[in-house]
C-alpha cells in the first residue's frame, strides 16, 4: 500500500512541474489583463512569501541569521525579481508561448557562468556542441520581428522583450548558482520564503516608482486576472514549488531537470487554446533546435553519478 501510495505521489510530483509550471506562462498573460506587470509580480511574490513564512514560523523554524537574509536577498532579487520579473515585463509585448520558448536557453546561460565548471563544461564536445545548436535556436527566434504582419514599432518593442528575457535568463542562473555556492543553514522552504518576500518588496517598489499606480483602480480588475493571481500564487508558487523540492530529494536531478523539454510545449498549446496564440513554423523549428542543444548540454549529465552535476544547470519557469 504504501509503494502505491509513493507511485502517486510521484506521479503527481511530475505532473506538477510538467504541466504547471508550463501553464504559468499562460496565466501571467491572463493576469497582465489587470495588472501592471511588477504590481502582478508584487502580489504574487508578497503572497507566497507570507504564506511559506508563516508555516515556517508555525513549525517553530528557527530566524534566519542577518547572513542569510542577506545570500536569500541576492538571489531573491536575481531569480524572482528580475528572472521571473522579466517574463512578466515581456509579455505586454509577446505571446506566453514565445516567452517559454526563449526562456528554455537558461541551461546554457547556466554553463557560461558557472566559472567554477569550466574545465568541464569547455572540455566536453557534447556541451560545446550543445551551447552552438542552442544559441542558433535562439538567434533564429530573433527573425520573428521580421514578419511583415507586425508595425514598426510593434518590433522593436518586441525585440527589447526578447533582450530583456534573456537578460533575465542571466539573472536567474547567476542567482541559482550563488545560491548554491552560499549555503544559509536553513531549510528549502525558509530560504524561498524569503526569496519570495525580497522580491514581492524589490517589485512593490518598482511598481510605484514606474507610475503603475497612477492609473490603477482595483474595483477595474477583471475576475480572469484575479484568478490567474490566485493560480499564479497557489499553483505556480506553493503547490509546484513543493513538488519540486520533493522530487530533487527522491528522484536524480537529471530525471527531474526533463520537465525542460515540457514546459514549452505546454506553453505552446494552452496558448494557442486558451489565448488564440498562433503557432509559426519558426517557432517550432526554433524550439527544435534549441531543445536540442539543451539535450545535448544536459547529456554528459544523464550519465550515472553525474546526479549533482545536473542539478547545476536546471532552470525554473516563471
């Protein structure tokens, strides 16, 4: 019975990070619908960091230490606030599903500055050959604001996206890698809570200093963006995020990093079902080519005892 019960758990685990975290790429766009978009990541993060922790707190965690508040701050204000915050910025200018697919290139961001890897990364034909394919993937996608069906100035706004999701690509890995190289002592879920509440305040103030809240009024905020907040927090942050934790601790962190592959082709098709999102032969030759070159980043990885070597270059959706 209780080998059973495990199967489910972990199937549902894998569920999770499969299809959730794929399908918060749809929500934010839903959310975008109501709210500016460091307000909708203020909520977001404010929210998940209260509730992660108030149940630290309630389990009688001890308080973190001024030097852990300080690597959580950093890597906080890394991966949430500009990593997460970027897909949030970029899509007011682009669909859910093309942010997915330019966020998938974060494994190479990963091999580029991880310094401490090099030797490893660099001397291995499998990742060099990976990091080329990936980068072409990406550079394909760059020919997307040629298309003659956009203005002038609907391409250059779509161009900075595409610059900004990238940018935020870095964030995000030099923040997982400084969080892995700065332990703080304390639990996984300590450690986010506070991550999700530096960020929630970074966004907070982002928000007021960039005019956001001029012109808002809650009473205008539509149910569909209320309830892609609601998902965003429960789904996309709390219940996910635990099933990730769960899994890197009784699954092989390559097994788990395949949820990669997934997550944009979720993207893809809720966006084209639910938002009426079309899908170009670019971008599924784009996705092609840049999974893989994540593939072939990830191959000398998936070989036995490489199970803590992978866990360096698993990238996290928004």
């Amino acid at each position: 019975m209780k080998h059973g019960y495990n199967k489910w758990i972990l199937f549902l685990s894998f569920a999770c990070v499969y299809v959730i975290w794929g399908s918060t790429y749809l929500a934010i766009l839903f959310g975008l619908k109501g709210f500016a978009p460091f307000l909708l990541c203020a909520i977001r993060f404010l929210l998940a960091g209260f509730i992660i922790l108030s149940w630290c707190f309630i389990r009688g965690e001890k308080r973190p230490s001024i030097r852990s508040i300080r690597i959580n701050s950093i890597c906080g204000a890394c991966m949430l606030f500009a990593g997460v915050g970027s897909v949030c910025w970029a899509e007011q200018y682009l669909p859910s599903s093309l942010a997915a697919i330019i966020v998938t290139a974060l494994p190479f961001w990963f091999v580029i500055l991880d310094k401490r890897q090099w030797s490893f990364y660099f001397s291995n034909k499998f990742i060099m050959a990976g990091l080329l394919i990936g980068f072409a993937g990406v550079a394909l996608l760059l020919g997307f604001g040629k298309q003659s069906s956009f203005s002038p100035d609907e391409k250059h706004k779509q161009v900075i996206a595409t610059m900004v999701l990238l940018m935020g690509g870095i964030c995000w890995s030099f923040g997982s890698l400084y969080s892995k190289y700065h332990k703080t002592g304390d639990s996984f879920l300590m450690n986010g809570g506070i991550q999700f509440f530096i960020a929630g305040l970074l966004s907070l103030v982002v928000s007021g200093i960039s005019g956001e809240w001029n012109n808002f009024q809650w009473i205008r905020v539509g149910n569909r963006a209320w309830l892609a907040v609601g998902y965003l927090v429960s789904m996309g942050s709390l219940v996910t995020y635990l099933a990730y934790l769960f899994l890197l601790k009784v699954k092989p962190a390559a097994q788990v990093s395949t949820y990669v592959y997934v997550n944009p082709v979720v993207a893809l098709f809720l966006g084209v079902w639910l938002a009426h999102e079309s899908i170009t032969p670019l971008r599924i030759v784009a996705l092609s080519i840049i999974l893989i070159g994540v593939l072939l980043v990830n191959i000398p990885v998936y070989k036995p005892g490489a199970g803590k070597e992978s866990n360096k270059k698993v990238p996290e959706p928004a």
